[in-house]
C-alpha cells in the first residue's frame, strides 16, 4: 500500500513525538512492505515566527494532498500569557479543521494494569476502563460570532448547531457503538441549553437506524462526576465540541498520564492524527516528553488505513514497553528513558529486533542498546 502523510510537527514537544511515530511507521512499512511518504507543513507558533501566519496556505495545500495528516502539538507561552495577541497558535489549528472540515474528534481512553497506580482513581475503578469518546469538532461556541462591547465590559459568544452537523458525527458514534459494546451515551444540558434540545431530538430521531445499540443520555455535569466515579459504565461518549473538550481531557487522568492518549480529527474526505496532550514547552528538546499518545495516534491512522494487523501491533509494541518499565519521566521519573529510547524499542520490537527475555535492569539509562 502506498500513502501519504502530510506531517505538521508544530511547537514544544511535537517535533519530538512525532518523530518517534515516524519511526514506527516506517518499521511497519518495512515490515509489511508499504510505502509511506512524508511532506512537512507549518503550523502554530512556529509558523507565525517564520510567515506571520499559524496556517500559511502551503500547509493547507500540503495537508489536502495527502491520505491523511500526522500532528504533534501547538502552542507556546509568549502567546498563551498574551490575552491580546491579535495572532495565536491555536488558531492554525481550529482553521484547519474548518478547512478539511474535520468535524469528529475521537478519542478512546483505555487503562493498563502496569500504570494502575500511577492514576489518581482507585484500582476497583481502573478494572476494564474502556470507552471512546466522540466530540463535534467544527462547530458550537469555539466556532460561533463573539462579540466584546465597546467599553471592554461585556462580551458574548454564540452556541450554535444545526441538525446536520448533529446527526453526521452521531451515525459515526453508532456505527462504532455496533462494533463495540452496544451502548451509546449522549452528553448535553438538555434542561438548559437549547443546541442540547436538538441535539437530543436528532439523536433520538436517528437511533432507530441502530436498533442494536442501547441509547441513554447523561447531562454534562453528571458525565464528568460519573467519569471518575465509575468510568467503566462508558462504552461510546457522544457530545459537542466544548463539552467533549472538557471531558476528553478529564478522561485523560484516568489512564495516569496526559501523555498516553491519541486521537482522530475525521473529515468526509480526511483525517489528523495527534496526541491529545499540549505543547509542554518546558520539556522542549530535552527528549525526555512521553510519545506513546503519538505513536498510538498513528495506529489510529493505520485503523483509517484499513491497516488493522499492523495497528494492533503498533498497540502491542506500546504494551510491550509500558509492561517492561521503558517510559518516560512523566510515568517514572526515577528511571525514565529518552522520548527517542521508547521510539526505538517500540520500532525494534515491530521490527522483531529485541531479545525475547529482555530486562529493563540490563538497558542503560535512556539507551536502546542492550548492555
């Protein structure tokens, strides 16, 4: 197979965790003998320090050109402590899903029996955590009119949604509920909101195209106490885009690190790939950010490929690293690896180039070679 990938490395830690995702995509191409060529686009901050713009048109050009994008973070402090910057990174990336209409973000949250403890939820809680999320991405407030009055004193931001931006991402979710466990949960303030009420009476509308799948629903509020409390109720999340955006990144904790979790942007015609963590520009280009959301990103984009065998064993590379204790500061700063050193094992292991009865006592710090 022969694909594409437009890569955006972004700021902070993305260029990074990226290129260890690279590194494994091309273990699986080797492997399985697939052709996968990278073009390099720029995005956010550093593309603002060298064009002026977040999203210079070359990179839109690039990223629609391609089978799919590869993306690291976006962000940086001298934007994120500047409340008046008229230009901001973050806008790079909101444009881009408007342009490639990339209007469903998901994002599986999942739990592994060796970083147990390092969540902040009781081990009882942990025991077969395993849902995904699904959040409209291309509309309600983050995309609605804003206004700031005159004075400075007063400012507004429109919610909005229609029905079809509704019922498009929430087919998806069904879809992914028949393949799963069967239950679908729709998060909304339904007794308040008025989008919630539509978006309510579409679902319900629908889920009759999906006899199979349970549906229930949750107000927002009680979704992020249940989430904690007992997380292994959820099977597929449905929400819009600022309620997803909160709760996706609450999910996070539950698996113990930031650092571990991917994500997909879907489009009708593409799909982005990124860790779900931020820029982290403190750990910039010291090697030691965790890569594992980004690698297992690109094993969502091996699923969008119809790639299944070789994502799941990009995933059981990942395992694999997780289980012998080769991670990075976030998840054991007291014997951490380099981000590059995880990239390397996990590609290694793809690639059948580690020793079978390998020990992490026998790894000197952040090496890859075995001593």
């Amino acid at each position: 197979m022969e694909k594409r990938i437009a890569v955006i490395l972004g700021d902070g830690i993305g260029p990074e965790v990226t290129h260890q995702s690279i590194k494994v995509l091309n273990a699986i191409a080797a492997k399985y003998r697939h052709n996968f060529t990278y073009t390099y686009g720029l995005m956010g901050a550093i593309a603002i320090d060298k064009t002026g713009d977040p999203l210079p048109q070359h990179t839109i050009d690039i990223c629609r050109q391609s089978d799919a994008i590869l993306f690291g973070a976006i962000g940086h402090p001298k934007y994120d402590n500047d409340p008046i910057a008229k230009v901001r990174p973050e806008q790079g990336l909101l444009r881009l899903r408007k342009e490639l209409q990339l209007f469903a973000n998901i994002r599986p949250v999942t739990t592994y029996p060796s970083l147990h403890h390092l969540s902040p939820l009781k081990e009882k809680q942990l025991q077969d955590v395993d849902f995904i999320m699904y959040r409209e991405l291309t509309g309600g407030i983050y995309f609605g009119k804003k206004e700031l009055s005159d004075d400075g004193t007063e400012a507004s931001d429109l919610c909005i949604y229609n029905k079809n931006e509704i019922e498009r991402i929430a087919r998806l979710a069904f879809v992914s509920a028949q393949q799963r466990r069967k239950k679908l949960t729709l998060v909304d303030k339904a007794n308040v909101l008025e989008t919630s009420r539509l978006w309510r009476k579409t679902v319900q509308e629908i889920s009759s195209d999906y006899p199979d799948v349970k549906l229930d629903y949750m107000f927002v509020d009680n979704a992020a106490m249940q989430i904690i409390v007992n997380p292994k109720q959820f099977d597929v999340v449905l929400t819009e885009n600022m309620f997803g955006d909160i709760l996706s990144d609450e999910s996070s904790v539950i698996s113990g690190s930031l650092g571990l979790l991917p994500s997909a942007s879907l489009g009708v015609s593409s799909a982005l790939f990124e860790p779900i963590h931020g820029s982290y520009p403190q750990a910039a280009g010291k090697d030691i950010a965790n890569p594992v959301g980004s690698i297992l990103s690109a094993a969502m984009m091996l699923d969008y490929f119809g790639l299944y065998n070789e994502a799941a064993e990009v995933r059981e590379a990942v395992a694999w690293t997780l289980t012998n204790g080769f991670v990075s500061q976030d998840i054991d700063p007291e014997n951490p690896h380099y981000t590059s050193t995880i990239g390397e094992f996990a590609s290694d292991y793809i690639s059948n180039d580690i020793p079978p009865n390998i020990n992490a006592k026998n790894i000197a710090f952040g090496k890859a070679t075995i001593i």
